[in-house]
C-alpha cells in the first residue's frame, strides 16, 4: 500500500513537473524575438507608458492602465523582461485553455502545446507582438477571453476560473481607448450569432457570460474618459485628414467661415500620425491638442450631419477596414531609440538596470537584421490560411456548432478590430500585426477539430 501510494505521488510530480516544463518552454517560444533582440522590443509609446505607471501620472492620451502593468511586472521597475513574460505567460495560459477544451483527451497535450505555440512562434506576427512593450497584446487576449467564456464551457470548471478570465477581459478593456468600442462591436457580432446558432441548431451561446464582458467593457470606460476627452477629436480627426474626408470639409466651409485649420487646407499631412505628433504640423503636437480640440469637434460633429460628407465618411470606413486587413507587417515603429530619444530616457531613468541591455540590443544599434525575412514568411502563411479557411469550414464546421462559434469569433475579432483601427486611427501595420495571428491559429482548431471528427 505505501508502495504503491509513492509510486503514485512520485507519478503525480513527474506529471506536474513536465507540465511546468511545457509551459515555460512555450513562454520561451513567445519571447525568441526579444532573446534574438537582446532585450524587449521598444515601441514609440513605450517610455510614455513606462513613465505614466511609474510616476502614477494619467497621460493626455491614454489610460494609465498598462502603465500600472509594466509598473507590477517590471517589480517595480526591476526590468521589462518581467513585463514580456508575464505577456508570454498570459497568452500560453490561454492558447492551452483552448487547445484542451476542444481535445480535451488527447493524451499528446504537452506536444500539441509545444507544436501549436512553436509553429505560431516561427510563422506568425504572435512572438514579435508579445515581445513589444506595448499594450496591443491585450487585443487578442480580450478575443481569447471570450472564446473561453462562451464557447469552450467545461462541466466541472470553477467559478474562480470565470473571476479570472473576466478579470483579464476587464483588463484588457482597459488597457486601450479602442478597446470599449470593440468590445461594443465585437460582443454586438457574437450575440446576433447567439441567435442564429439557436435558430439553426439549437446550440445555445449563453446569454450571462455576453451582459457580464458588456457591463465590464462599459466599466473601463471611466478609466479612459479623460483620455478621450482631451484627445479624442485629435486622434479621428487624423484619421479624416488620411482619408481625405477633412480635405472635402475645409474644402467645402473655409471660404464662408472661419476655421483656423484652413491655413492648412492646401497643405495637409498624408498620414494621419504625422496630424497627431508633428510639432511643425496643423496641431503642434501634442502639447497643443487642448487648443484645437473644440474646433476639431465641430468640423467632425458637421462631418457627420452633412449627407455628403457622411457619404464619404462611411466610403472612407469601408476601404480604410479593407486596406488594413491588408497591413500586418512586423517592424512598424521599432526604431532605435538612442540616448537622445524620450523613451531612453524614461528607461535609464525608471529601469536603470536595464541600461546596458538597451545599449547592446539590435534594435539600440539599428541592425534587426531578420524582421525583413519573416515579413514574407508570415504574408505565405496568411495567404495559405485564408485558401484553407472555406473549404476547411465547410468540411469540418458545417454541423459543428462550437467551431461555428469559435470561427466567427476569431474572424470578428480580426475584421472588427480593422474597423476600428482604420476607421478612427488611420490604417497601420501594427494594428494588424497584433490580431493576423489568429487567423492560422483558427486553421490549426479546425483540423483539430477535424481530427477529432475522425476519431469519434
């Protein structure tokens, strides 16, 4: 009996010991960006995120949300190597909880683990984005949350399993000022799919789980009302001047009224960032926003009431959600930020330990020489998985309702955050960098759930 009662335990730790060993040699997949840059990849926001969590300060133009993360995980501005595991752990605990929810008796579970993060290390956008010190992780992880939360229901699951992910859906809201407006458009999908699927084959999405991720999206939102508040009108506005919707108004209004934005009717920015951040541009830059935020809000508020122009704004939506389902590029603002930049600054001052580590990195020196061969690799692959998508949604998803469900949520989590990115911020690769990954990770569920199909 006490033999067998050790054997058992020594079985049980073994068990938990190889677990753990998958995990982190998933997290390790995750972040081979950041070990082959010598340090995590920087991003333009990162030093003002770093200084808003560590000086507690509520920036003009963001919530302080992420910045209370990168404040927890850096232990207190220790090191942002923390703050990018901690990013690894979150997205490996969330791509296990789906993988096992859908097989969950493969005996294999550690090796599909493995395979699965390791193919969307090397082939996707999945790595590079984790790896950023940049709250675009948090896009995805509000989508998995969902997925989890609605279509993947185990019959024994704790109720503090559910606390958990809704905590981490919350805080992925909160994280972003796009995110209360996706969570509306996103949760809006998913309950019209709620209804179809009921209609259709009587599967039934439950209807709790959508009212409680709404009320927590509409509950960040006072987080992030200052934020919008000041800035807003500045940020769509820059999104109008990209499109060419503000040069239809000024067109149409500066002869009869008095704008001060006509002095540059006939020499607008192209791009809708060089609007927001050039100090030489029609906003000087950030520290003027307050000045042309009322202005800014008439010319949008007469934008919107004038069929013409509203004509052009819905056009311009259109084609800007188009264009950046086409823009998924790594690399889009990873530029070497040396001495005289403002985010060196905010790391040598709040991560001083980090120092040398930014100074020795490919990115300090400029020479991130591999970012141009993987560009290619993940187009391939995004295109190869767009060929597989129909015909494997047709095989494989036609009577299966929890892959119906988890398809659209994966495809609307994609299209609606294109949406919203090109619509009211301007069409960047970035913007899409965070969320193509999901497409061919949707591909490998199918087959997954094919192959479970096959074996019923």
């Amino acid at each position: 009996m006490g033999s067998e009662f050790l054997r058992s335990s020594l079985a049980m730790r073994r068990e938990r010991i190889l677990d753990v060993g998958t995990f982190l040699g998933c997290m390790l997949l995750l972040i081979w960006p950041a070990l082959y840059n010598g340090y995590p990849i920087l991003y333009s926001d990162t030093g003002a995120y770093v200084a808003s969590g560590m000086r507690l300060d509520i920036p003009m133009d963001r919530p302080i949300t992420y910045g209370l993360f990168i404040r927890v995980t850096s232990l207190g501005g220790f090191t942002l190597w923390t703050v990018i595991a901690s990013q690894a752990a979150i997205m490996v605990a969330l791509i296990q909880l789906v993988l096992n929810g859908i097989a969950p008796d493969s005996n294999r579970r550690r090796m599909r683990s493995l395979i699965v993060v390791g193919a969307l290390a090397m082939f996707t956008g999945l790595p590079w984005v984790v790896s950023q010190v940049m709250a675009d992780i948090f896009t995805p992880i509000l989508v998995l949350c969902a997925v989890l939360l609605l279509f993947i229901r185990k019959p024994d699951e704790h109720r503090v399993y559910r606390m958990v992910l809704y905590a981490l859906f919350f805080l992925s809201v909160a994280v972003h000022l796009s995110h209360p407006a996706f969570v509306l458009a996103f949760l809006g999908i998913l309950f019209v799919l709620r209804a179809v699927l009921k209609a259709t084959s009587g599967f039934t999405i439950p209807q709790r789980p959508i009212w409680i991720m709404l009320g927590l999206g509409l509950a960040a939102y006072p987080i992030m009302s200052n934020a919008i508040s000041q800035c807003g009108n500045v940020m769509f506005s820059g999104a109008m001047v990209q499109h060419g919707v503000m040069q239809a108004y000024l067109d149409a209004h500066c002869p009869d009224e008095e704008i001060a934005l006509c002095e540059w009717k006939d020499r607008l920015p192209r791009m809708a960032y060089e609007f927001h951040w050039d100090e030489q541009g029609p906003t000087g830059g950030m520290n003027h926003w307050h000045e042309h935020n009322a202005e800014l809000g008439r010319i949008i508020k007469g934008s919107i009431t004038e069929w013409p122009l509203l004509r052009r704004h819905v056009k311009a939506s259109l084609q800007a959600t188009w264009e950046q389902l086409g823009l998924f590029a790594i690399g889009d603002g990873w530029g070497p930020f040396r001495e005289d930049s403002e985010q060196f600054r905010a790391l040598q001052h709040f991560m001083s330990h980090d120092v040398n580590a930014i100074r020795a990195s490919h990115q300090y020196k400029g020479t991130m020489d591999l970012v141009p061969y993987f560009i290619p690799v993940h187009r391939a692959v995004l295109g190869i998985s767009l060929l597989a998508l129909i015909p494997l949604f047709l095989v494989v998803v036609r009577k299966n309702a929890q892959a119906i469900g988890i398809s659209v949520a994966f495809v609307a989590g994609i299209v609606v955050n294109a949406w919203g990115s090109g619509t009211f911020s301007g069409e960047v690769d970035r913007f899409g960098c965070k969320m193509a990954w999901l497409l061919p990770f949707l591909i490998i569920l199918l087959v997954i759930f094919g192959m479970r199909k096959r074996s019923a």
